[in-house]
C-alpha cells in the first residue's frame, strides 16, 4: 500500500463506500487495514485529537464508531491522500 498510491487510494474507497452502502463490517475492516498500512492508529489519534486505542477498538470487530469520529477520521484519511470524496 506504501508503494502503490493507485492501490492505496482504491483501498481508501472501497472501506469508504462499503460503509456508506450499508455494509459497515466490511468498511471498518478495510479502514483498519488501510490505516495500519499508511498513517498507523498513533499518527491517526493525534491529527482527530482521539486515543489510538479508541481508534482501535471503534475499527474492530465490535466497534460502534459515533458519526462525529467516524467523519474526523475519514476527512483526514481523504485529506492525507489528497482525495476529495462525495457521495452521489
């Protein structure tokens, strides 16, 4: 994912529209894997202002992400990979 932008940022969709069509497990495990890959949960917690093992926990298994997280997180991962998303 380091080394491939196009790959990266297809990745970065893919977690985002799975969510956004309804299938929040899928989107959550592919933002966790997306994150792990680039920013990392540390370098992520300090840019929203949330604790990396909150990140953590909201992108797992049993994680319950309140929009107002959610939507910090995924305005810095657009913004990190210079993409400007919009949902039609």
């Amino acid at each position: 994912v380091k080394n491939d932008k196009k790959f990266a940022e297809a990745l970065l969709r893919e977690g985002i529209d799975a969510m956004l069509s309804g299938d929040v497990e899928t989107g959550k495990t592919i933002l966790r894997d997306y994150i792990k890959a680039t920013v990392g949960f540390e370098k992520l917690g300090e840019a929203t202002g949330t604790q990396p093992k909150s990140l953590i926990r909201m992108f797992g298994p049993r994680g319950n992400p309140q929009a107002k997280n959610l939507f910090s997180v995924l305005g810095y991962l657009q913004k990190r990979a210079g993409l400007e998303l919009h949902v039609a």
